[in-house]
C-alpha cells in the first residue's frame, strides 16, 4: 500500500506501508508497548513508533492501542508503519566547477543549493548524484540505508560504501566552495584520516553581523542539537560536542564585517551556530537568524540600502575559499582557492 506524501516530486516519494505482526509469548515480562515496539522492530525509532500508535495504526487484539498500554502475554500486536522507499542513487548529469583533478581525487567548487549527498527530502540533484555520472557511473544504485525522516542520521548515508568512492567532507546547501572527492576506497581513507586528526586545513570567508573588539580570537562552545528545533543546531552546556572556530576580521562596514574563518573542528553547522551564539550571524542565513537587519535599524539609509541586499539572496553568505592538504600519494601539499561568488561580491561593492 502507497500514501501520498505532503510534496508531490521526486524528493518526497509515496510512502510504502510495512506491516509487522507479534504473539507475545507466554514468559515475557509486562512492558509499554512503545518500548516494545521500538526494541523489536529493526531500524524503528521511538518518534517512528509514536507515530504509528498516534495514527491508530497499531492493535492490540484488534483494539486500538496506546503508547503507555503494558503489553501482556499472549497479546496480539499489529503494528503498521510508513515509511520513504530506500534511496535510488542515479547518476545525473548535473555541470561542476572543477577547481583541480588528477588521476587519484577531484576538488569542485560548489554552489549555493546544491546539497551534498542524498537524504530525506533530497534524493535527487546532489552532488553525489553529479559526481557518479562525472566518473562514468550510468547504473542506478539502492541504498541499504532507509530514511524514515528528516532527523536520520546522515553520516550513515554519507559512509555508505556504495557511495564510495566520493566525498571526503561535505557543506552546508547553501555554502559554497571548495569539497575533495577520491576517486578510489584507498585515497578515501588517507584524506580522511587527514580530517579525523586535523591536519587538514579549511578557511572560510563570511559576511556577518555586526563587529569584533578583537579583529582575531577564538569562538568556542560545545555543540549539540536545538532542543527547540531538532534540524538545527546550537551551543549546549552538556551533551554537545567540543568546537572551536578561529576568526579573523578582514573588513568592517556599517553594521556588518567581512571575516576569515578557520575550523579547529569539523560539527555540522560549526561556523553559523558559534556567529549565531555571540549574535554576530552569517548575513542572509535564515536557520540562524542572519536574514533581517539586527543592527542600524533607526538607520533610515542603511535600513533601506541593507534590505535590498536580503532580497537579493535566499542563503547565507558563507564561502569555503581555501583548502590545503597532503596528497598521498603525490607526497606534496596541495593549497587551492576559490573566489567567493560573484553575489557574493556585488554585495561588498556595494558595502564598499
């Protein structure tokens, strides 16, 4: 059985129905029936339960049943859970701004809403779609891994072996700039272990809110996810994960300031969360608040003059511009640049 998904395209497929059914036996000791359900249905998450019996998708003995219901023994569950199709990796024929390439690995300067690697919501235009067909890959590919929604973990689809070789790293959708993709399992495993012991260097150029006292310092604060929007990301006392990005500021204008940025660890949305927490965020970054004037608001020319500069992005501007690593197998460092986007820069002139 098939259910419409709130998006008709090729991002949101129908969703398939599977149906698990159980008797429990006679020696089992009483339990919630969530809990139950989640310890015996491989890959269910408890928000992934929750939903069935929400939905009146799950019976006891024919009754509908509720989360807190203590299973019993000799009880009989049917239990219906909705879920995306795995993901289809197709290659497609999507054109990349190649920075530097030989015979081991590539470096593409990517572009603002291209996302990176297939997920929920994003099964098609990525850049592990572009990247199959830029290597000769004509076959479709079924990953192993389900998304059952937006919160999957994405570092399982972004490790899967069938996507290898491909990305070493991976940005935000809406940052631009420079991602190292191998061409074979081995190379893939020495460019990593270069990001897993940080010898790998990656500097970004930012346009952001407001203004430094120190034109260089440290950002600090342990990252974890938002406790108020579970997509996002934000700075933790406890349960986060130790991050630090360096800065350097570059340019100041009015209200806003051009910086070079360093990262001494690599957490989703590193960059954006630590502006964000000291209230200096990316310029034009809507999860994290960059996209309305936070500063010069009883400024009536600059009010005028920066809106039409929001208007004229729908993303933050954030660049990786600068990538050094050690090629394994060359035995020499390679430093490559980006220019920041051509936006990008129509909106310094303007500042400027």
């Amino acid at each position: 059985m098939t259910f419409h998904s709130s998006e008709n395209n090729n991002n949101y497929p129908e969703y398939i129905e599977q149906s698990f059914e159980f008797i429990i036996p006679s020696g089992m000791k009483h339990q919630r029936l969530d809990i139950f359900l989640t310890h015996s249905i491989a890959n269910a998450s408890r928000t992934k339960v929750q939903k069935a019996i929400d939905s009146g998708n799950v019976l006891i003995n024919g009754k509908i049943a509720r989360a807190s219901q203590k299973v019993q023994p000799y009880d009989n569950i049917l239990c219906k859970i909705l879920k995306p199709p795995p993901i289809i990796l197709k290659p497609e024929n999507i054109p990349l701004e190649i920075v530097y390439e030989d015979e081991y690995l590539v470096v593409i300067n990517k572009r603002a809403g291209m996302v990176c690697h297939p997920g929920f919501g994003n099964r098609y235009g990525t850049l592990v779609n572009a990247i199959l067909y830029y290597f000769g890959m004509r076959d479709t590919i079924e990953l192993e891994i389900d998304t059952d929604d937006e919160l999957t973990d994405e570092g399982l689809i972004y490790s899967s072996n069938l996507i290898r070789p491909g990305l070493v790293h991976r940005l935000d959708k809406d940052t631009t700039g420079l991602v190292i993709i191998t061409k074979n399992p081995e190379i893939h495993n020495q460019i990593s272990s270069q990001f897993e012991n940080r010898t790998i260097q990656r500097s970004y150029k930012a346009l952001i809110w407001g203004k430094f006292d120190e034109k260089k310092g440290f950002i600090t604060g342990d990252i974890g996810r938002s406790p108020k929007n579970r997509k996002l990301f934000t700075v933790v006392e406890k349960g986060g994960k130790h991050s630090k990005t360096e800065y350097e500021v570059i340019n100041e204008y009015e209200y806003l300031s051009l910086v070079k940025l360093k990262l001494h660890t690599g957490r989703t949305h590193q960059i954006r969360v630590h502006l964000s927490h000291i209230k200096k965020p990316v310029f034009g970054d809507k999860s994290y608040g960059g996209d309305r004037i936070l500063y010069g608001g009883n400024n009536h020319h600059w009010k005028s003059k920066v809106s039409k500069l929001l208007a004229m992005i729908n993303h933050q501007l954030l660049h990786a511009y600068e990538l050094s690593f050690f090629h394994p197998i060359l035995k020499e460092n390679i430093i490559l640049q980006s220019e920041i986007p051509n936006y990008f820069r129509e909106i310094l002139n303007v500042l400027e």
